[in-house]
C-alpha cells in the first residue's frame, strides 16, 4: 500500500447534501399541530353582538392589517380569530353579517406572507374554520384556494407542509361544486408538488363528499384522475391510482370507463394494486389486459417504451392515412383470421385456452413465423408493423364506449379481434378530436369536414357528447359562414340529422330560428336556396311535434327580438306545421297558449298590417284543428281586442289592423265586462296604498280603456295574491309583454309602478323563474325616451336590487356596466339614479363594484366617466374603513387622473369622489396620492370637504 493511502469514512459520518429530493421531516407541520393549535388560543369572552364587532374592529382588525415589522401582530390577531370559533362567537348573527364578509383580504395577506409563522397560523385558523363553518366558507375557500396552492411548492417546509394540510381540510369541509372547478384548474400546474397536492384533495373528495355533491362534478374528476394515472411523476401515478381505486367503490360504470382507455401498462399496475389489496377485480383480469396481438409480443422483443411514441405524429398520421381519403376503405375492415390471431398470442397464457393445429405450425419458439418482406399484407409480421404503429395515446378527454367494463366475474378470456377493435374506437375518438379542433382552427376546413363526414357515415354509432359536439362544431361554421356554405358543410349537416335526429332535437329552438334568419337576410338566390334546402331536410327529419315545441318556445321567450322579416318567416312556419298536428298533441304542447299570445301581442305592436294575413292563417288551422280549445283560449285568456281579431279572422270577416295607432278608438270597453274577463280583479287595484297615477286623468278619449287596459297589471289583496300561483303568473307575464323593447304601448310606465309596488309588497314567489328576464327587461327600458318610463324602471330597479338583492349573484356586472350607460337628463331623472346608486353600493359587495368600474374609467365617454365615478363615491360611502384603506391603492390613482379633464361635470364627479374616499379613509391615508394636484385643485377640494363637513 503506498504512502498515499485513502481513508475510509465510515457512513454514518458522511454529509449528505441537503436537495429537494432529501429535505426530510424536519420543521414540517403535522395533523396533531393544527389540532393542538385549534385550541391553544387567548381566552376572549364575548355575549354579544356589539362585544363581538367592537373586539373585532378595535383588536383583531387593527392586528391583522399591522405593519410588516409587526409580524408578531398578526400572529396574535390569528389566534384571536381561532378563539372566536372556541367559545362559540360565530353563533352571533353579527359574525355572518360583519366578520365572515370582511376576512378575505386580510386571510389573503396573512397566507402571502414572508414569515413562515404567520403563513402557518393562517393555515390554521382557514383549516379551523373551514372544518367547523362548512359551505359558509366557500366563497372565501375560492378565493384563498389560488394563494394555497402556490405555498405548496415553497421552498420553507413549513410552509409547504402547512399549506398541504390545510388544502386537506378544505377538500373534505368545503362540499362546492365551484370550489372544485377551481382545484381542477391547477391540475396541468407544472409544479409536481402543486399535482400532489391537487390529487390528493380530489382522493380526500371522492372518500367524504355525498353523492349529492359529486354527481354534478363525475366527468371531471374521471378526466382528473385518467391525468393522474399518466402523470410524469411516480408520486402522482401512485396517487391516482388511489383515487382509481376509491373511485371504482363508488362509481364502477365510470371507472370502467377510465379502465378501458388505459395503456395495458397502466392496467396492469392498477390490477397489481388492486390484486394486493383483495379487491372486486381478480388477478385473471390482469391477464386478460395483456394485448394478445402480435403487435404487443413484436414491441416487447424489441423493448420499445410506450413514452417514446410521438403520440401527436401518430394521431396525425392515422387521421390523414385513414380518414383524409373518403373511398379508402377502414383498416381492419375484414375479419382477422383465426391463424392471425391466434399466431399473436402468448404460449404461456394463451396455449391452453387457443392451442389448435393452425396455432402450432405458425408459432415458432413462442414468436409469429416470419414472411418474406412485402409477400402478404394480412401475415403476422406485417399485421404487428401496423398495430404497432398505429397504436397512439388517447386523449385525456373520455369517451364512452359502449362495450361492458372487464369485469372480475367473468372468465371468459378477452379476444384478440377485441382488443384490435378497442384500439379501433380509440383511434377513431381521436380521429373525430382532431377533424373537429381542425375545423375550429383552420380556415380551409373542407378536408376535415370530410373526415367528420366519413366518421358518422361509416364508423361506429356516436354517444350524445360526440354528437353534441359535431353539431357544436358545423353550427358554429354555419352560423358564422356569411358567404356561400361549402357543400363539404351541408352534407355533414344534413347527414348528422338525418342519423341522430333524436339527440339533435333539442337543439331545434336554435336551428329553425338561425335558418329562418339566414334566408331573410341573404338576398342572393344561390345562397337563399342553399337554406331552403336546408329548411326542407329539417321538415323531413324532425317530427311535426318537435319541430312545433321548438318554433313556440323560441316565439314566447320575452328576450328573443327577431327582425321583422325573420317574424314574418316564423308566422309562416308556425302555420304550416300547425296543419301536421292533431288536437291531442296541441292540447299537450305546454308552448302553445304563452306563444299565440305572443303571435297576437306581435300583431298588436306592429306599425302596419304585415303581419294579418299569417296570424288569420294561424288562427283558422287552429280552429280547424281544435275548435274548443280556442274557444277556451279566447274566453279566458285573450284581452277584448284580441278576442274581437281572432273572431274576425275565424269568421272570414274584413280585416281589421290591430295596430295602437288605429285600433285606439275601437278599443274602448265597459268597465263591467272587465270584471268577467280578468276574473276576481277591481277597478281599485290599489295594493292598499295610494299612487300618484292612479288619480291622473288621461288626455283622451279612451280614458276607460286605460282604466282597465292597466289594471291588468296589479291586484286586489297582497295576501290572497301571495297565495295565489296563477294570479302571479297572470300578473307577471302582462308586465314582461308590455315592458318588452320592441312592444309600442301607451301603459309602460304604469307597468313599471306596477312591477315595483309588486316588489315592495314581498308578495312575489315566483322569482326563481322570472328574475333574470324581468331584470333584463328594467335595464333595457332604462335606453326609452320618455322620461316617465324611464323614472318608473328606475323604481323598480332599485327596489329589486333592495328586495331582492342575494339573487343578483349572476348579473353584477351586467347590471353595472349597463347602468353607468344611462344618461342623466333632468333633476328627477338624477335623484333616482342617485337613489338607485345607493342601494346598488349598499348590496353589492364592494370588491365586485370597484372591480367592474375601474375598467370603464378609460371610455371617452363624459356622461359613463361621471355615472363611474358617482358610483365609486357611493360605494365608500357604504364600505367598511379598514376594506377601504385596502382599496386605495388600485381606485386613487385611477380617479385622481380626471382632476384636469376637459369636461366640466367629470372634474366636479372626481372631487366629490375623492371628497367621499376621504371622508371614509382620512385625508392622510389620501395625500399620497393627491401629489399631481395643483394649488387651484387642491383648494377647491378643500372647500368641498368643508361643504360635506357642514353637511
């Protein structure tokens, strides 16, 4: 041994470098440190609402907004918000209406933070409350979730490992269909760590959630978990499988699904887990997943990985080599021979279930014989080359194929020609995905119509997704097409009605109308005849009655507002199917009533008579058709007017314009034949209070028309009314028709007061269905010239943002937007907007307004700058100090801008918008931002809040 000899350190004394791949367990936050920190809280004694809000505006507030130096602050005020849920605090009603609200951004800025400690205890008190509030938490576990799952990937084990449990808790407490579409959202995160994490909240979800909450989210956690079996990482893979597993307890027809568009590899390891762990799927199903083709014995010879596929150049070449050409004909369309097949199976599984004379002379030491190269395209050498190559990763889009799932039960041993034919539907699902992607992508989309045609003429039978999609697909060309259609688009079309005219069908209320529009609008006679015929296949395909619900249901939606040409085409329509019916199928057509009323209002509102000759049309096939139902109809449904036209027509009389501008005179009707024709209603329809309309006389003649024309709108007793379904029904649905945009009426403002006493009296129950469309409807009369109209919708609006204001979740912005687009033209005008701007600031949560009115301070618009900026004042008028403070980084800057613009009111809207923010804030928190002011700027600000402060 030379001088120079090499000393041997044992191991044990080794330094092992610290990577991400050996941290340890050290400083890492476990389950018993959150729930011995769930009760190592202050000891704080509040018996009352007031106590409670006082503690939380003078201690916890003030600690969690500390400075960052402060850190020790924080971590104190999460610990007194934990104590609030220890002795029982959040019973208050004042912890659901003032605490819960205002935890967002300061939970926001505690799990952001750079002090580890301060992250874990907000870990803490989001995991406590989520675990004992439940669902209440939701809407704050949404917004949080984003911030949670990036602390998952820290470097800081404490952090991380914090952040790990507490998505945990919140998977298992948090039942919302919301919350998990935002969990669903990081599941292509590049993070490995962020992949774990999210697969093992949607584990925790499918062993705690109830059917009732998971029903609505089964494709997506089946496509998760399918993105979990080939996840790159083994952790995840392992994960996955899990979830494959509990997911198979609960829900085996999906996880069938799953199964079969699995690599074999990828089943067999799940078989492995599942044979280890005794469950319903035996060990003779992992044989029968093995792929008996010579294919997978040529693959294993050669020991090619599946991950060295390209699985893109392969999904490209099999659609371009089978589907680009029409005429080819599909491969595998003969049957395989019994030689073929059984030359690919495997002698040690295979040989005593398929050992036959044929088998014997083609297997040559457990491999195929091999042919001479290019002899015969069907031998096995060559039939191995082509499943080899044509075998391709599906997509992780699940497609449901209509074979049974392997089943453990069985043991009948899986056919070669099986395993060929799934991989068949494998690789036409991914054909179909690509033509269809193609087609939404590309402008020449002519060869990939062609494939989608093929597809659904010569492949398998489509399931409705596949189906739904296709008519997503070609609709969307056609309704955007606006030269003339490629026949490549037609005949897809007309095909995909003609073979699944029964999963189409509910889409009809979208095709007759969008037809109809197309042959008014195109006026050249290649294109019209194109949707003529178009229109005649329709006819063809669909049955009288569907295409009759469809024509009715798109004619008594309040919202739909065709052009007068494509009304006219519908008139027709509707007639013509009218002939096909029989009175049974009328009688049962839930449509057909709401949409000849809407047939005879349309005929009321039209400026001239366009429209008679189609309704009287409509009117005889009616009466030919069903003689007493329109009978019915007439007698206890239609107005005087009405009922005079319909008999007029049956009669064959003269034709007579229901238009308002001629038939006003005519329209005059005794005040005792109301009583009969609107049933239990009185001249009085006074809900018990006064109105200023009511004892307005009008100009004209017509006076009694006017009288009972509006007292269709109102009712007797709020009480019997409350109880009274129908008379709801009757009453809303006379409002909708006259406050719809394009109906000329002389009673619109009356309907408005009307809509908003009904809102007042909080006798309405049928606001589930009619909210949207009677919002609608206030926003859209905002736009009228006639200042009455417009102060009356202004009413009723505010009274339903008031009154109704937890269903407006859906419309904030729509409701926003639209009403800082109304003009102010008059003083009474101003006061209601300013009194419906009010109520807006007070019930719509104030980060939703700030968040759509920000944006609109950059239109030219002087008249939508001044309503923004009116608005932004109002709303820290309403908002919380501390949730103010918060806001003034992202409004100040945006509003101060307008202190130098040209028009004189947007100037004056921005001093009193940050006269209001001071107010709310304190000047101090306000002078950083005021810098640019000059000194004529800054004086006329102090003579404003001079002004307020004597206010």
């Amino acid at each position: 041994m030379s001088a120079k000899s090499f000393s041997r350190v044992p191991s044990s004394t080794r330094v092992i470098s610290v990577t991400a791949k050996n941290t340890g367990s050290a400083g890492a936050c476990t389950l018993d440190d959150f729930e011995k920190n769930f009760t190592s809280v202050p000891n704080v004694m509040i018996s009352s609402n007031h106590e409670l809000v006082s503690f939380f505006n003078n201690t916890i507030s003030i600690g969690l907004n500390a400075a960052d130096v402060d850190w020790e602050k924080r971590v104190l005020a999460l610990r007194q918000l934990r104590s609030l849920i220890q002795n029982d605090s959040y019973n208050l009603d004042a912890f659901y209406d003032e605490i819960l609200p205002n935890l967002e951004i300061p939970l926001q800025k505690a799990i952001k933070d750079l002090r580890s400690q301060v992250v874990r205890e907000a870990a803490y008190t989001i995991a406590l409350y989520g675990q004992t509030l439940g669902n209440k938490m939701d809407k704050i576990a949404e917004a949080l979730f984003p911030d949670i799952i990036s602390v998952v990937q820290s470097s800081a084990k404490v952090m991380a490992s914090a952040a790990n449990i507490l998505c945990t808790f919140l998977a298992k407490n948090i039942c919302s269909h919301k919350f998990l579409l935002r969990v669903l959202q990081s599941l292509n995160h590049k993070s490995r760590e962020i992949r774990r994490c999210v697969y093992l909240m949607i584990e925790t979800i499918i062993e705690s959630w109830t059917d009732s909450n998971i029903t609505r989210s089964v494709n997506s956690i089946s496509d998760a978990i399918y993105k979990a079996i080939n996840d790159a990482d083994p952790d995840v893979r392992t994960i996955g499988r899990k979830c494959f597993n509990a997911w198979e307890e609960r829900y085996p027809e999906e996880a069938g699904k799953i199964f079969k568009m699995l690599d074999p590899s990828k089943q067999k390891a799940i078989n492995g887990t599942l044979a280890s762990s005794s469950s319903s799927r035996s060990i003779t199903d992992a044989v029968r997943s093995k792929p008996s083709t010579a294919s997978s014995i040529k693959s294993s010879a050669y020991s090619r990985a599946t991950s060295e596929i390209d699985t893109t150049s392969a999904r490209r070449a099999m659609g371009s080599s089978r589907y680009g050409s029409v005429n080819r004909p599909p491969i595998l369309a003969k049957p395989i021979s019994s030689t073929t097949r059984n030359g690919g199976a495997t002698p040690s599984t295979r040989k005593p279930l398929y050992a036959t004379q044929s088998t014997s002379s083609t297997m040559t030491n457990g491999r195929p014989s091999m042919s001479q190269p290019g002899s015969r395209s069907g031998s096995p050498n060559r039939l191995a080359k082509n499943l080899g190559r044509m075998r391709v990763a599906e997509t992780p889009k699940l497609y449901s194929v209509r074979s049974n799932r392997v089943s453990a039960k069985s043991t009948k041993p899986s056919s070669p020609v099986a395993f060929e034919l799934n991989n068949e539907i494998q690789m036409e699902s991914a054909a179909l995905t690509d033509a269809i992607n193609k087609c939404n992508q590309l402008s020449d989309k002519r060869e990939h119509l062609n494939v989608v045609f093929h597809i659904m003429e010569t492949g398998r039978t489509l399931d409705n997704t596949d189906v739904d999609k296709i008519f997503n697909c070609l609709w969307k060309i056609y309704k955007e097409s606006q030269s003339r259609q490629s026949s490549e688009m037609l005949n897809a079309i007309e095909l995909l009605f003609s073979k699944y005219n029964q999963q189409v069908t509910h889409h009809l209320t979208e095709i007759y109308p969008r037809i109809l529009l197309k042959m008014s609008n195109d006026s050249q006679p290649a294109s019209k005849s194109v949707h003529i015929k178009l229109l005649n296949h329709v006819k063809k395909v669909f049955a009288p009655k569907d295409r009759f619900v469809a024509i009715a249901t798109y004619i008594q939606n309040p919202l739909n507002s065709p052009p007068v040409k494509t009304k006219q085409l519908l008139l027709k329509e509707y007639g013509e199917v009218l002939r096909e019916l029989n009175s049974k199928i009328l009688r049962e057509t839930s449509e057909f009533v709401p949409s000849f009323i809407k047939i005879l209002q349309i005929l009321e509102s039209s400026k001239n008579d366009q429209f008679t000759s189609d309704v009287e049309i409509i009117c005889k096939a009616i009466f030919d058709l069903d003689a007493s139902t329109l009978s019915e109809i007439v007698q206890n449904k239609l107005t005087n007017q009405q009922r005079t036209r319909v008999l007029e027509f049956i009669n064959g009389g003269d034709k007579v314009s229901m238009s308002p501008l001629r038939a006003r005179h005519d329209n005059v009707i005794p005040q005792q034949s109301s009583s009969k024709f609107y049933g239990n209603s009185c001249s009085n329809y006074n809900n018990g209070r006064e109105r200023s309309f009511d004892h307005t006389p009008p100009s004209n003649s017509s006076s009694s028309t006017l009288d009972v024309e509006t007292s269709k709108f109102f009712y007797s007793n709020s009480q019997e009314f409350k109880r009274d379904v129908d008379e709801q029904k009757r009453v809303i649905d006379a409002i909708q028709l006259v406050l719809m945009p394009d109906t000329v009426s002389p009673h619109k403002a009356v309907a408005a007061k009307a809509l908003e006493t009904l809102i007042k009296d909080k006798c309405f129950t049928l606001w589930d269905e009619h909210f949207g469309s009677t919002l609608m409807l206030l926003i859209k009369n905002l736009s009228d010239d006639d200042d009455l109209i417009v102060a009356n919708n202004i009413g009723a609006l505010r009274e339903m943002i008031v009154k109704e204001h937890i269903r407006l979740d859906n419309y904030y912005a729509f409701l926003i937007k639209s009403f800082v687009q109304v003009k102010q033209r008059g003083e009474t005008i101003n006061k209601l907007l300013d009194g419906c701007s009010n109520a807006m600031a007070k019930y719509i949560p104030a980060k939703m307004l700030i968040s759509t009115l920000i944006p609109l301070l950059e239109v030219d618009d002087h008249h939508i700058l001044t309503n923004v900026l009116k608005l932004l004042g109002k709303v820290f008028e309403y908002v919380p100090k501390n949730e103010g403070i918060l806001f003034l980084p992202e409004c100040c800057p945006a509003v101060t801008k307008f202190v130098s613009h040209p028009e004189s009111i947007v100037r004056r809207s921005t001093i009193i918008c940050i006269v209001a923010i001071i107010n709310k804030c304190t000047r101090k928190e306000v002078d950083g931002y005021l810098s640019d002011f000059d000194r004529a700027q800054t004086r006329l600000l102090d003579v404003y809040l001079s002004r307020a402060n004597n206010k």
